[in-house]
C-alpha cells in the first residue's frame, strides 16, 4: 500500500503502529494495510492515497485491526503542532527511550526546520523489530534533490546500523517537505 502512495510523490500523513509489522501476512495484511489507510484518510480528509503505512513489530502476525482503527482516530483527534515525542513515544516497541529531535538552519537566507522521530535499532530480541523514521521540514528543496539527499543520508546512517547482521522487512525512513 505504502510503495504506491510514495510511487506518486505525495504523502500527506504516516500511520505507523508497533507491535505487529503487518509482513509475511499475504492478503489479509494487505487489506489491513488499506483499510488503515481508509480510516487516516476519513479522519484527516484527504485521499487514502495520501496516506503511508509503516508497521513495526512481529512478522506473520495480522494487525489488530479494531485496535488499529481505534488508535489512528485517537492520534488524529490529539495531533498537535508540538505533538513529535508523543509520536515517537507511540511507535516504541523493543526501544529504550524516545527517539525525536528537531533543529533549524538558515538556508538561502530563511530559517527552515526539520524534526524527525524514529524508533528501532535493528533485529533484535528474540522477535524480530525494525527502524522506522519519519523526518519533517519546511526547506524549499525541489523533490529530486530532497530524495537524493534522503538516499544519501540513509546510505551513511540508518543502512549502516546493525546489532545482530540480520536485515529487516519494514526498515523505512519517509521525509515530508
């Protein structure tokens, strides 16, 4: 569901939930995949099409899909403009503390922002997790050279990150500009 929506260029929202990774899970997980994306997109008003999913946590399990229709209308009900640790906090799963950060840089002459949460360090425990990292900014970068940047910093950072050599099948890192 996700590679579609990131194939056009547009993503207005990310849902992520822990807990299960929504991965090996056939049909029905790509269902649930969808069906979360209907629910994001009837609270935010938008299409589900603008919606990304990324799921952490245990691989062959089907998502809770009552608990997960109820979560992403609670979060949207409690989104806020300083609302990032509260994220992060929600999509902890093996992790230790919050991952969030924000900064500013001048850029052209303006200020321009950028925050990121993430959560995961790799596989670890004895069940399988993974990294998932949603970065924001407002810098008017043209879209060619945000995803260049993007790669690059994923190629030296998150891609370079491993705790036992094993490799995970939602790793992601979405940039919103």
């Amino acid at each position: 569901a996700s590679k579609k929506v990131v194939a056009t260029g547009t993503a207005h929202a990310v849902v992520s939930n822990s807990g299960c990774a929504n991965a090996c899970t056939g049909a029905q997980g790509d269902a649930d995949a969808a069906k979360t994306q209907e629910v994001a997109a009837a609270a935010l008003g938008c299409e589900p099409l603008d919606v990304i999913v990324g799921s952490t946590g245990v691989i062959g399990v089907t998502l809770p899909m009552e608990k997960v229709e109820k979560g992403v209308k609670q979060a949207v009900s409690e989104l806020a403009a300083d609302g990032s640790e509260k994220a992060a906090n929600a999509i902890i799963t093996t992790d230790t503390h919050t991952k969030a950060c924000a900064t500013s840089i001048t850029l052209g002459g303006k200020e321009v922002r950028f925050g990121a949460i993430a959560k995961g360090s790799g596989m670890i425990m004895p069940n399988m997790a993974t990294m998932i990292s949603a970065i924001t900014t407002d810098a008017p970068i043209a879209p060619d050279m945000l995803h260049y940047a993007l790669v690059t910093a994923v190629k030296h950072s998150f891609n370079k990150v491993t705790v036992d050599s094993d490799t995970s099948t939602n790793d992601c890192c979405f940039l919103f500009a």
